[in-house]
C-alpha cells in the first residue's frame, strides 16, 4: 500500500461521513485501475453528497474501467444533474462526449 493510500484509508477511517476521503482514496484507486475497489469508495463519496459532480464523473471512470457501461452512463448522468452539471457548459461538454463515445462502442 502507498503513503497516499494509507492516508486517504486513515481520512476515510477518522472521517467516515466526509465525502472527500472516500473521493480521494476512489481517485486514485481509478489512477492504480483497480476499479472494483474505486466503485465502492466513489460510490460512498456520491452517496454521502448527492450534488459531489466530481464524485459522479471519477464513478463513471471506474465503471467504465469495470467494464460497466450502462452504470458509467449512469453515473455520468448523475453529475449532469447536479448543480454544477447544471451550470457549467465545459462539464457539460465533456460528460455528454462521454456517453456518445459509450454509445458508439
């Protein structure tokens, strides 16, 4: 285990309800592709903050990573509609290019 992953485990550990650690140990899980495990700690971050977009864009990464297309489109969605998908034209941009490239697969 990495000194970054020991210390988003320890942030989650002494910070269950914070959303933050759990994205933060998902990012990098992501980064390591070690998706299956990103799933479960990114789904935690979203769970605990609906409205956490960069939490629904790095679930659609590990979803896709996972082989998970409709759940990546899903999640993708998800940060569509949160506030800041709402409002942030480049966001939007990116997310919906996502989900025609899974389209065109």
């Amino acid at each position: 285990m990495s000194d970054r992953e020991a210390m988003f485990k320890e942030m989650v550990r002494q910070f269950p309800d914070s959303p933050m650690g759990h994205f933060s140990l998902g990012r990098l899980l992501v980064d390591e592709k070690r998706w299956a495990e990103a799933v479960v700690s990114l789904s935690e971050a979203v769970k605990l903050d609906p409205h956490y977009a960069a939490a629904h864009v790095a679930l659609g990464d590990a979803h896709v990573g996972a082989g998970q297309k409709d759940a990546a489109k899903a999640a993708w969605q998800r940060a569509l509609e949160t506030p800041l998908g709402k409002r942030d034209m480049s966001l939007q941009s990116d997310l919906e290019q996502r989900i025609r490239d899974l389209d065109d697969f």
